[in-house]
C-alpha cells in the first residue's frame, strides 16, 4: 500500500527541491560568494521572503544543499549494494567511485574548492558537519542492515559512521587523480564488515 503524503508536506518538499535545484542552476555560471536569496527566489519563480521563510539564511541554504548531498551520496552506496549481492569489496568500490564523480561534479563542491576561501562552506563540513555525518550514518545504517549485508544494528552503526566521516573528509580535499581512492577505502572497510558478517553468523 502506497503511503499517502500530506498535501502540505508534498508542497514544502516540492518548494524546498525547487530552491535547490535553482541554487544549482545559478552555481553553475557564478561563485557561491556571489549567489543572493534574491538571485535563489527570481530562478526559482518565488518571493526572496519564501526563501527565507524555507531555509532562515544563506548559510541555512548551502546547508540544506549540503544534506541533499548526504543523501544522495547514501542513495550510491544503497545503489552499488542492491547492484552487487554478495561481494562487499564491489559493492564499496562501485559506491565510492560513484560518490567521487558525483562530488566532482557538484557546483556547490567546485566552488568551495576554487576561487577566495568561503568559511561558510568550510563550516558545514568541518565544525558544523555534525548533522551531515548523524543523517549520512542512520541512512547508511539501514543499508547496511536491511540489505543482504545483514549486520546488527550496532556494528551497521559503527561501519556507517566510519563511512559517512571518511566520505566527508574527501570533500574538502578529493582523492588525487592517479590515487585509486575508492578500491584503498573497500580494501579498509571492506573486511571489517566481513568480520561483522561472520560475527553475527556465528
């Protein structure tokens, strides 16, 4: 049975993608350091007010933009799993590999890492990236309970942690282009979720 979602929960999420995918489209040609709530509201055909009613600051919009990565980051892992039943080393490597070339190509990501410092930006994944780590890690946690990995709940917990701070730590400075970044991190976390595996298996 499908779950019906509230008419006014389906129309602020239905606002808050459209406001993110304006912030997209407008980093896409300029600097974040010249991106303006009104610039935000005119792309996304609204008043400034209802962007600033939907996220309170700039700095609140870069962070929403900032979990919209988390999870889509989650969504690659959760999808190399489902693609690969059964070999844990696959399934790490082909998330990885899809995390790296979504950040690569991610115009908040790029503009964070060209041009002036933007301390803004720094923060989120820095000294305010706790939320960031906490929502990346429960979605990991399902994933790697509920899929054919099957770990317990506190082991899922500890591997997605380990997960979501290691991918974090790669934004602010990616893998270098001759470095294969995602098979080093399956060949380090991969066996520890092996062990789990056969810990809780007996």
């Amino acid at each position: 049975m499908t779950e019906t979602v509230p008419f006014a929960a389906a129309s602020r999420q239905l606002l808050r993608q459209t406001l993110l995918d304006g912030l997209r489209e407008l980093l896409l040609d300029r600097d974040w350091a010249r991106v303006t709530m009104a610039q935000v509201a005119r792309q996304a055909g609204v008043s400034r007010q209802t962007v600033y009613n939907e996220f309170g600051s700039r700095y609140g919009l870069a962070q929403a933009y900032a979990m919209r990565l988390a999870r889509q980051f989650t969504a690659e892992i959760d999808a190399a799993v489902t693609a690969s039943p059964g070999d844990v080393d696959a399934a790490l490597r082909t998330g990885f590999t899809g995390f790296f070339a979504s950040a690569a190509e991610d115009p908040l990501i790029a503009s964070l890492l060209s041009g002036e410092a933007k301390p803004d930006l720094l923060k989120l994944i820095t000294t305010d990236a706790a939320p960031l780590i906490a929502a990346a890690a429960a979605a990991l946690t399902a994933v790697l309970r509920d899929s054919w990995i099957g770990l317990d709940e506190q082991p899922a917990g500890r591997v997605a942690r380990l997960i979501a701070r290691t991918a974090l730590s790669y934004v602010a400075m990616p893998p270098e282009p001759d470095a294969d970044a995602a098979a080093d991190l399956a060949a380090v976390i991969g066996p520890t979720i092996v062990a789990a595996r056969s810990a809780a298996a007996g």
